[in-house]
C-alpha cells in the first residue's frame, strides 16, 4: 500500500541498516538495481522484501541516524 | 554471527541497578543472563556454520535485537557483544558479507585464522592477545576459522560505524599479558599503540591481582563504559561482577573498580551514548526503568 502523500512529503528520509549484515537501505537512493526506485518508503517496501546480501526480513533493520563517508551515497546505492 | 532460522530464546534479564550513585544509565547483566546460542553445522545452516558434520558454535549474547532474541538491544553503538566459542577443527564461520558495522575480535584461547576481503585481503591467525578491528565500510567479505583440535573461544563485538561506506579495513594488534599487567591498557580507539576505529569508541583491558583497586575514566560523563569480565572477580560499587558478568554504566566521570581474585580480566568498552529510539523503547518496556 502506497503511502500517505502528505506524509511523504512532510517526513524526513530514513536510513535503515540491516543488524544482519549492515547492509543499509537509504528511502532518499532506492535500490534501482534491486527493484526499488529512488524515494521508495521503507513502509512501501514489501513485507516479504529480504536483506539482498543475507536475507534478513524486514524486521531485522534499525534505523540510523549515521552519515555518508565521501562517494558513500553512489556505492550504496550499488550495493 | 547471526542465523534467521533461530528461534527466538529466553530473555536474557538485564536488571535496572545503580552499581555507581548518580550514574545516568546503568544495568547489570550476569553470565548466565546472557543470551544463549548453539549453532551446529548442519542443514542449511552448514553453509554459513563451517565444520560439517562436527562443528558447532557456543555463543553468549549480552544484546539482543529485534525478533531473533528479546533483551537489551545494544549499548551505545554496540550491537553484538558475543562470548563465542568454535568447536571442533574447522568450525567457524564460512565467508559472507558486510557492510558498514565494525566488528572487532578479542581470541581468548585457541587459534582464529581470520581472512577478509578488506584492501587487498587478508589471511591472518590470531591466538591468545591477538585483537583485530574489521571495518566492513562499502564492502567486505570475511570467513572465521578454528583449524587446530583446540576449541577457540573469541569475544566479538559489531559496532555501528561514525560514517557509512567507508572504505573497508583491517588492523590487528596484540595484548601482552606479561609486560602490561597491572595497568588498563588502550587497546583500540584513539591513543598511542591502539588500533584505529572508525567511530567514537575505545576498548580497554586490565589483567591484575585480588585486592587491586583501579579507576576507568572516560572521556567525558557523556560517553558510557561496558565492563565485562572476562576471568576472575571484581567489585564496582555495590555491584560484585564475577566471571563473564558484566554492567553498563554511563553519566559518570569514573568508574572505579577492585578486584577480588588473582589474575582478574577485564574489558572496558567505551562508547559515545546515542539518542537510540530502539534502546529507549526496550528500557521504558522493562519494570524498574
């Protein structure tokens, strides 16, 4: 289900990183190559959508309030 | 170090006690309190457990997160604090990936032959006092192994790092038990000697007598301290830690410790406190918070 427009516009950007594996998923980057387009809201991510490098679920990831390294956007949005 | 086909486990209890007066945060977290796991190499499993059809992992988990296991959920940036122990030639953990978390390993007994993908890659074997910090950053592989008869027991601990996609690296150090007894020694975060780690962290240790009394200061009432001991006996406070019991302690300037058996060992871990909705939430859900 798509979410609340309104919100989307009003909320910040969330950054998760899976407790796994830390591989992370950025709401602002998407995982183009994995499905998920820029912008996509972590609520609008499947339920059944797994952590692409050890198939954490959903519930697995934390959000993080933790910055980029240089060119760290570009690469993560490869990962 | 993380399976999705566990179950979930007991609860590990961390009980709200004050083992300093006017500390901000603390909790005390016994040995058997710890969360418990056993892990053999077999079915699916056996592709990230190595040692088929032998080997098994023993691990004890001071945090808990999410779904997997219930208790506290880290401290600070920590996340994983497990007291891990590879049974059987060739047990460990096969090559898999990470990114972005710090793990460091402390090898306690046995032998760790560790390889990463960090730079141009590592092969290395760690034994007792050998440390390492593996920073994952933008994309790193590592494998885990025990390849002597001896079981190796490790205390590995993942940290969230200060940046994500950091390029990844790789430092290793030795603790010597010999000329560094009697002090608390820096063993990673900024000082000279200590292995670099991307974050606000410091990780230290003392290996001292009964009756010792020693002060852990860090770097500012803002950051807090995990004590955890690894051998022995010591007294903080109210609180007496006997061996792999542990107490997290934060909103003080030191933290004074005594200990109460011969060849006492102890971890400090000093982090910087985060604003961490998950952490709160668990404490405010815990009677006694």
């Amino acid at each position: 289900m798509a979410s609340d427009p309104i919100e989307t516009v009003s909320a910040p950007l969330k950054r998760l990183m899976c407790l796994g594996c830390g591989f992370s998923y950025d709401e602002a980057l998407g995982l183009p190559e994995h499905g998920l387009a820029p912008g996509t809201r972590w609520e609008d991510v499947p339920e059944d959508w797994v952590c692409p490098d050890c198939g954490t679920p959903k519930s697995g990831f934390e959000m993080v309030v933790v910055g980029y390294a240089e060119g760290g956007p570009e690469l993560a949005q490869r990962a | 170090m993380f399976d999705t086909t566990l179950s979930p486990l007991p609860a590990p209890v961390a009980k709200a006690v004050a083992p300093i007066p006017s500390a901000r945060h603390s909790f005390v977290l016994r040995a058997q309190e710890r969360g418990h796991d056993l892990i053999r190499s077999d079915g699916t499993r056996s592709s990230y457990v190595a040692g088929h059809p032998d080997g098994f992992i023993t691990r004890e988990s001071s945090f808990n997160f999410h779904e997997y296991q219930s208790g506290r959920p880290g401290f600070g940036p920590i996340r994983v604090f497990g007291d891990e122990v590879f049974h059987g030639a060739g047990c460990g953990y096969n090559m898999h990936s990470h990114h972005n978390f710090v793990i460091c390993a402390f090898v306690l007994q046995g032998e760790l032959t560790h390889i990463n993908t960090a730079g141009s890659g590592t092969v290395d074997r760690l034994r007792a006092g050998d440390y390492y910090v593996f920073s994952a950053g933008s994309g790193g592989k590592h494998c885990e192994l025990s390849i002597s008869q001896e079981d190796m027991n490790a205390i590995y601990i993942w940290f969230l790092p200060g940046q994500l996609y950091l390029p990844p690296s790789y430092h290793k150090g030795h603790f010597d038990f010999r000329t560094r007894r009697d002090r608390i020694e820096q063993l990673v975060g900024e000082a000279d000697g200590a292995l670099p780690i991307p974050n606000d962290i410091r990780v230290s240790r003392l290996i001292t007598d009964a009756g010792k009394k020693h002060t852990y200061r860090p770097r500012s009432s803002s950051h807090g301290t995990y004590v955890f001991v690894l051998e022995g006996s010591l007294r903080c406070g109210d609180t007496v830690l006997e061996r792999r019991g542990s107490l997290g302690i934060s909103g003080v300037d030191e933290i004074e410790v005594q200990t109460t058996a011969d060849t006492t060992d102890v971890l400090f871990v000093e982090v910087m406190m985060m604003d961490d909705d998950v952490i709160k939430k668990w404490e405010r859900a815990q009677p006694g918070h």
